[in-house]
C-alpha cells in the first residue's frame, strides 16, 4: 500500500516510508538541530524589524530607525494604558513624534487649551508637546511647540499645555508629543478645552505661516486620546 505520511512526518521520516516511527540517526539529529536553529535565527531577525506598534487612530512621524513607539500596560497615568516614545540608541539621531490630525470645526474662534500627562526618563531627553491650528490656505497660522519650555529632566507624571486662538477660518488642527535624544517618554490622557479670555495662551515660537494649501483632516475629531483602545 503507498504510503501517504502527513508533512510532518515525511519531515522526520526523511524519505522513509513505513507506518511505523523512524528512529532518526545522530546525523540526522544534528542536521535537524541546525536547520531548527537556523529558523529560530530567522524568526528572530523578523521580529526584531517588526513595524512599531502604532497607537489606533495615532500617526508616527520619524526621520530614521532611532527610536520605537508602542502602547504600555505597565506605565499610564490614568486608566491601563500609556503611549510610549523611546530612543533605541545611546546617540540617537534628529526625533520622533506621535501625532494625529483633526478637523477644527468644533473650535473656529475659540481660545483651545490641549494638555496631557507626561512621564519622562533617560539621561539626555528632550520632549515636546505641540498643536498647530492650519486654514486652507495658509499652514501653521498658529503653533506652539513648548521650545521655550522643552523638557529636559526625568520626571514622574505631569501636566502640561498648550493654549492657542483658533482663527474663525482654521481647518484642521494638528498635536503630539515628540521625542529628541537619548531617552524615553510616556504620555496619557490628552484633553481639549475651551477656555475663556482669561487663560493666557502659551508663546512658543513665532508661527511661520505658509503658503501651502491644506487638504481637510480625515478625522472629524481627536480619537483615542487615553490611548485605551
């Protein structure tokens, strides 16, 4: 009768056909051992350049292979989850930024106040939130970018924020938090606020509007800002 041994057993059986167990020499052992190892190498190297775990609804933005992002479980100022930005290099090069991108219908010509909880280590970390408000004509029309308050040191969870005047024509408005240097960041719990006069909006630098059209934003509206889905 022919023999029809499954795959697996066509592997061990290395050409033998009988229906009973094939008793594999040394030879055989230490070739099968080699090609298991082999594959185990290969997994590996897969793995290793893997894409970076991008939050849902969230964007990655970076000029090389310096730094990974990812969701964690272990690290998060409220609820289970945080996102996290991380130098993978001891000198790594130019940044990283997480952002998303989102209609400005709910806020033309109100005074918008973003925050969000920040946790930051390593030993040369430079972290930044930002927001920038474009129309359809005309690119950053306003822009903070927190340059005149970077953050520099190791710190548990804090607030910070950025308050800017959305213009009565502003299409899209644009944030995140970015990462330069040898360290890592943790962030959660973005919020967006209207607030009143009295609350002075944050300088940053000068915006530089440019003349660069805009398309509409996808999203109507900031999404996972806890970053919990």
């Amino acid at each position: 009768m022919p023999c029809r041994s499954s795959g697996v057993a066509q592997l061990f059986s290395f050409g033998a056909c009988d229906d009973s167990w094939v008793t594999l020499s040394n030879q055989h052992m230490k070739a099968l051992n080699i090609l298991l190892c082999l594959a185990l190498t290969v997994c590996a190297s897969r793995a290793a350049t893997q894409p970076v775990t991008v939050p849902d609804g969230w964007t990655i933005r970076s000029a090389n292979n310096d730094y990974q992002v990812s969701v964690d479980s272990a690290n998060f100022s409220q609820g289970k989850h945080s996102a996290c930005l991380k130098a993978t290099t001891s000198s790594p090069q130019k940044f990283v930024d997480l952002m998303q991108s989102f209609r400005a219908d709910d806020y033309r010509g109100k005074r918008l106040r973003l925050s969000a909880q920040v946790k930051v280590q390593g030993t040369r970390p430079e972290t930044q939130l930002w927001m920038r408000i474009d129309t359809a004509s005309k690119r950053s029309v306003a822009f903070d970018n927190m340059a005149d308050r970077v953050i520099r040191s190791p710190s548990d969870w804090k607030k910070w924020e950025i308050v800017l005047d959305v213009p009565p024509d502003s299409l899209n408005i644009s944030f995140g938090v970015l990462l330069a240097g040898n360290g890592q960041v943790w962030v959660d719990d973005f919020q967006f606020e209207v607030v009143g006069a009295l609350v002075p909006v944050t300088k940053g630098l000068n915006p530089r509007p440019s003349a660069k059209q805009s398309e509409p934003a996808k999203q109507i509206k900031p999404v996972n800002l806890d970053f919990e889905r």
